[in-house]
C-alpha cells in the first residue's frame, strides 16, 4: 500500500466531515478526547482511502512529519473500527488489514485467497446495477465497495 499523501505542498490537517462528526460523537460516548494526533490519524486514512496495515499507517504519518505512538495508532484503530468509519478485512489470517468503511467511489476489489494479493477490478455491469437499484428506491449513490475472494482453479 502507498500511503503516500497525494498532496504534499501542505501540511495543514484537513477537517472532514461527517467521518470526522462520526468520530468525535462516538469519542463524546467514551469520555474520550478527539486529540491532535487522533485527527491526524482520520485525515491520514482519509486522504489515501486505501487498505492498510497498522504498521503502514504509522511509517506513513511519520514520513509526513508527525510522530504519534504505536500504542496510539493501534488505539485509534481501535475506536475508528468501534465506530463503523474504518472496517478489518479478510486478506490473511496473520496480518489484520482495514480500510475506510466509506467510500465516495465505486470500487471493486479481488482478493486472491490463494495468495493473499489484491487488485481493484472494474465490472461496469455491477456499477449499473446498484445504480439501477439506488434508482428505483429512490436514492443517490455517493460511492460503494464490493469484495470478491477468489482462488485459482
């Protein structure tokens, strides 16, 4: 995974709501803050809307400059899953991987069981269908995510 930010001339955090409303109500529940490095961590997620590994996240935030625990990113993962805004996945049995349970595209992504490794697909059969879907009930469709776990035969 690249976590490579896809803006580099800025370092400003960059608020995103409602992920970040989401967050901060569930965090209200808990008696918890809604710290600096918390925000950073969402922003982070956010911004590369990819799957990725706890490990990943933190060398990410550290080669954009900002140095936040391990202890802290696996908590903030933690409470980001808690809250429905990021969800684990299936790849492997020996690694956790997560990825944004939102998504303002459409996405399909094959996952090879067999062999761990991962491609985003495009089926625009499917695409129409759900928008067909969304359509008849009457709905407007921000984005959708589809996971296919397949093996070679």
């Amino acid at each position: 995974m690249d976590l490579t930010p896809a803006d580099t001339s800025g370092s400003n955090l960059i608020i995103h709501e409602p992920l970040c409303a989401v967050f901060r109500k569930h965090l209200k529940v808990l008696s918890q803050k809604y710290t600096p490095e918390r925000a950073q961590i969402l922003d982070t997620l956010i911004q590369h809307d990819d799957i990725f590994e706890a490990e990943q996240l933190q060398a990410a935030l550290r080669d954009m400059g900002y140095s936040i625990s391990k202890a802290t990113v696996y908590r903030t993962i933690k409470l980001l899953q808690d809250a429905g805004i990021i969800q684990r996945i299936a790849l492997d049995a020996d690694q956790a991987h997560y990825q944004l349970a939102y998504s303002t595209h459409q996405e399909t992504l094959l996952v090879r069981v067999d062999t761990n490794e991962t491609s985003r697909v495009s089926i625009p059969e499917i695409d129409a269908h759900i928008q067909a879907y969304c359509d008849r009930e009457g709905l407007t469709l921000s984005g959708h995510r589809l996971h296919v776990y397949a093996t070679k035969n």
